[in-house]
C-alpha cells in the first residue's frame, strides 16, 4: 500500500516537474521574442527616422520628413529659426530628373514647402532649361538646370540646380521664397525647407 502511494506521488511529481519545465521553456521564448522585437524597433528607428510626406506617382521617389533630432547644420552656417527636414531617395531624384526633356512642360514633380510653420508639398510642371551651349552641356552632362510651373497658376514657380552632387531648390510661391536646401550629415542628404523670410535667412548660392 505504501509503495504504490510512493509510485503515485513520484508520477505527480514528475509531472508537475514538466509541466513547470515547458512553461519555464515558452516564458523564456516569449521573452526573448519580446527582446529580439525591441532590438528590430529600436535600429529600425535609428536608420530610418521618418515618415512619409508625400507620394510621388511620376517615377521619381516620395519625400519623407526627416524626424532626426541629432542633425546639426554646418559650423559656419546659422540655422533658420523655422523649418523642417525633409529627405528623399536621391538617386532615383537624380535619376527622374535626367529624363526631363528640354523646354518642354511634359513632366511634373513634387515639391517639399515648408510655410507658416506647416510643410505640406506642391506639384508642378517641369522642363530643363539651357545654361550653356550643347557642347559644354555634354562636357558637363551633371549640371542641369530646371524650371517649374504650377499648373492652375503660372506666377508660382521653381527652380532646381544640379550639380552633381547636390540639388538646390527654390520656389516662388504666393509672393514668397522658400528654399529647400540639401546638407550632408552623416553620409545622408537632408533637405532644410524655410521661407526666405524666416529672421535667419540663409543666403542661398544661385540667388
């Protein structure tokens, strides 16, 4: 009688053993699923810090508004007092922009303008314009030169250079200047969108 209360007491615990084992066990999965989830989020948001502003149907890339506060400006140049960072993905702009055609208004482009402390994006009709002749344009096939109307209203335009390796914006709109300005800053180009009229005013290089 008393062998077989052992034999049964054995068999419970043994039982409460692996059942205690297995929830250990899934506790431990669970846990290290919630940390490997924790790690993705976390250099995911290191990488990419920014969400999308607009969307760009024309086979040039979308805008992002830039959400990294580490950015700094160069040494040498005084911040604006209002703006916003955008980004894009600059090689396929730069890729768009090379198939727009000269003085012909058949493509159009999305802009990033930041206003009355909102940024929001406007769409235009573009075409290349000549800053040289054909033979020092091939020599020099990085350099373009662009103009942008809106559509519903000619007096609101824009102008981008492209040198290569940056791209300035700027745009008339409404009766004012807005600027979006490319910066390097940690191997990635950001855009600093403000008004001409902001008290801090960055003279740009094509005015």
């Amino acid at each position: 009688m008393k062998r077989s209360i052992f034999i049964l007491l054995s068999l419970i615990l043994l039982v409460d053993i692996q059942s205690f084992a297995q929830k250990s066990k899934a506790k431990r999965k669970n846990v290290k699923r919630t940390q490997m989830r924790s790690q993705t989020i976390t250099k995911s948001d290191t990488i990419n810090q920014s969400l999308m502003l607009c969307y760009a149907p024309y086979g040039m890339s979308a805008w992002y508004l830039a959400l990294n506060i580490k950015f700094q400006f160069p040494e040498n140049i005084s911040k604006p007092s209002n703006y916003k960072l955008v980004t894009t993905n600059d090689t396929v702009f730069s890729a768009y922009l090379k198939t727009i055609p000269f003085d012909t208004f058949t493509h159009k482009i999305i802009l990033p303008l930041y206003s009355n402390k909102t940024i929001n994006c406007k769409e235009f009709q573009i075409a290349r314009v000549w800053t040289m002749d054909s033979t020092l344009q091939n020599k020099y096939p990085d350099l373009m030169t662009f103009k942008a109307v809106e559509e519903n209203n000619p007096h609101n335009t824009a102008r981008i250079e492209c040198d290569g390796k940056t791209t300035q914006i700027m745009i008339e709109y409404n009766g004012e200047t807005y600027f979006a300005t490319p910066y390097l800053f940690n191997k990635k180009i950001y855009y600093a969108c403000y008004s001409k009229n902001d008290p801090s005013f960055i003279k740009q290089n094509f005015e």
